[in-house]
C-alpha cells in the first residue's frame, strides 16, 4: 500500500485559540499505558484541554521549546499539520506539533499572567499561523496515525519502543495492514516491527494479570521485549507464535512477580530489564533445584548465577577427566613402545595428581 501524503496536504491560515490540542496522543503512553481514550466530541470541555495541556507541560519540556521560541520567535519552517475536528467547522485538531502548539500557548499563559510582556508583533506571530490541513479523504484516518509515526518513529525526535509497538499494532489489527505493509509504513524492517508487535502483545497480558496486572507501566515494555527475545523464555511461558499470546498463565504470573515486589521494603528480583538475560540462563539450565533456588525467598540472581557456574565447572572437569581416560584407551602398542621420557613423566605427573586427589577427598569425607 503506497500513500502520496503531501497531496492530501492543504496550506491553511489559523488562529491558535481554534487548534484543540490531542488529548489521545500517543506519547501520553509512556506516561500511563492503562489511561482509557477520550471520546472525541470532548476534546474541547475546559478541564480536558486543561488536562492534556499540564501533561504536555510536566511530561514534554514544552518550555524549554518555550524560552527557544522566545529568544528566536516561532519559526514556520516544520509545518504543524491539523485536521478537522468533527464537532465543530472552525476548530481543529493536532496530527502533529502537540508540543509546539503547547509552547506557543504556554508563552501567551505567561503575557495573560503579567510575567512576560509580548509586543503586538511577537501577539501575531504566535497566534496566527500557517499550517498543513489533512484533507478529508478515504485515507484520512489512517494518514492520521501514519503522519506522526513517520516523523517519530525514525524522525526528528525519536519515539521509544512501546510508542511504536502501539502503532504497529494499531496499523496491523485496526487498519487490517499486512505485517508488511505497517512495518514498510513507518520505516521499520519487517523483523524489527514483529519483534515490536510480539512485544507489545505480551506486554498487553501483562497488563491483564489478575495479580499484578495494575503494576505494569509503559515504561517496562522493555521488559517484554526482553523476554520475547529469548526462545527459553518463550517456551517456558508457553508463547503461541500463530496466536501471539503467552499460554502458561501461571509462569507469566511468576515472571511478573520478579518484576514487581509486594513488599514496600524490598526490591524485586529484576529491576531492569536487561537482567531478563540472566534469568532466561537460569531457565536454560532446566535445573529444578536451581530454578526453584532463584525463586525462592533468599534466592537472587547473584547467588543463582553462582550456583550455575559451580555447576559448570563440575560438568567441565568430568569432561576432561573422561576425555583423558578415552585417549589412554585408544593409545596403540606402536604409540606406548615409542614413549619418550617426557611423555613417561607426563603419565607420572598425572598418576601423582589422581593418587593426591583421591587421598585429599578420602580425608574431607
């Protein structure tokens, strides 16, 4: 699926008091992934703008815009693009430049409030503005969820991976894309965007656990991507690859309880989710003992990880040892007449070794 967007695009001149800011936009995610969607007939209520606004100024460093667009005045060389908003003809509705918008509204909050005095010229070029308008056509609603992925997801100010995850699955499951076609969309390489999609599906179960379900934030995504990244994980959740769910309910709620404590006064097991790695090396061992041991009230990744290298370290000295017995039988009579002294000193050296091991073991038992 092909898109010419720069023809759906307008020019249009308008007044910043009739551009409603997105109270839905995708990077108030990262913030809270659980928040519900605002119904759009709402989007000009006072408390909502209000709302959307504060978010915007607490979460985006929309006054560090703010005091740039000050200093330089605001500049119309990356155009702010808007729709229609459908419940009134004169107002419109950010596709993308929440944050300049907020910015803007922001500097004249301060005139209104007597902290900062704006000329008459500075008034204008604040409030009358010269925007792109996203023409109403049968691609205007996926337009608008494609335009500010196309600038964020690779563009000029990078969304994280839950922001395009969430978009990938919106193109995949809302907008019927193929795989393909959503990952083509928005720039990403075909494995990239499954990787995401995959993620984001787990990270969704995550949220609906019963037990620690209302714990799980936006900003642990990157634990889920972590864990479907490591096939041992997966198989040990039980993930349906065909139905891209997790199956075994009851290791997905002991993973999550790795991840979020129940106790105010200690920390999880994992706080990061690059420790996930670690982890999924308990997992491989399929050592019950060893599992059980990590799981346990005393156990930590440390202590577990230790565990794992003794275990190791005995599995590579019985190697050795049979490899060495496997080579002495395999000598032949021509080899064994041939030896030279050194190679007689070798087999001393090595009989002395076993005799003093064995005596030293003797005595410990």
């Amino acid at each position: 699926m092909k898109f010419n967007i720069t023809k759906q695009l307008e020019p249009l001149d308008i007044r910043l008091q009739d551009i409603l800011l997105d109270p839905n936009n995708p990077r108030f995610a990262e913030i809270d992934s659980t928040e519900g969607k605002i119904n759009e007939s709402r989007y000009d209520e006072e408390r909502i703008k209000e709302n959307t606004y504060r978010k915007m100024k607490q979460n985006f460093d929309v006054d560090v815009l703010a005091n740039a667009i000050k200093e330089l005045g605001f500049l119309p060389l990356d155009k702010i693009i808007v729709r229609k908003w459908n419940f009134a003809d004169n107002k419109y509705v950010v596709i993308e430049g929440n944050r300049r918008i907020a910015a803007l509204k922001s500097i004249l909050e301060q005139h209104a409030n007597g902290t900062l005095d704006l000329t008459q010229e500075q008034i204008d070029n604040y409030t009358k503005l010269n925007v792109l308008l996203l023409k109403d056509s049968n691609e205007t609603s996926l337009l608008n969820i494609l335009i500010p992925g196309l600038r964020h997801v690779s563009g000029i100010k990078d969304w994280g991976p839950y922001q395009k995850a969430k978009l990938l699955c919106t193109l995949r499951d809302e907008e019927k894309l193929a795989p393909q076609q959503a990952a083509e969309s928005i720039g990403l390489s075909v494995q990239k965007a499954n990787n995401l999609y995959r993620s984001y599906k787990a990270f969704m179960q995550m949220c609906e656990d019963e037990e620690y379900g209302e714990s799980i934030n936006a900003r642990m995504f990157s634990f889920a991507e972590e864990t479907i990244k490591k096939k041992s994980l997966k198989d040990w959740l039980g993930w349906d690859d065909k139905n891209k769910e997790i199956t075994n309910k009851e290791n997905l709620t002991t993973l999550l309880s790795l991840f979020i404590s129940n106790d105010d006064d200690s920390e999880p097991k994992i706080t990061s989710a690059i420790q996930i790695r670690d982890f999924a090396k308990i997992i491989e061992t399929n050592d019950s003992k060893i599992i059980n041991f990590f799981l346990s009230q005393g156990g930590t990744l440390m202590s577990t990880l230790a565990k794992i290298d003794v275990s190791n370290t005995k599995i590579q000295w019985k190697d050795r040892i049979l490899d060495c017995i496997e080579v002495l039988g395999d000598l032949s009579q021509d080899t064994l007449l041939n030896m030279q002294k050194d190679d007689l000193t070798a087999l001393e050296t090595l009989k002395d070794k076993i005799d003093k091991t064995i005596e030293t073991i003797q005595k410990l038992s």
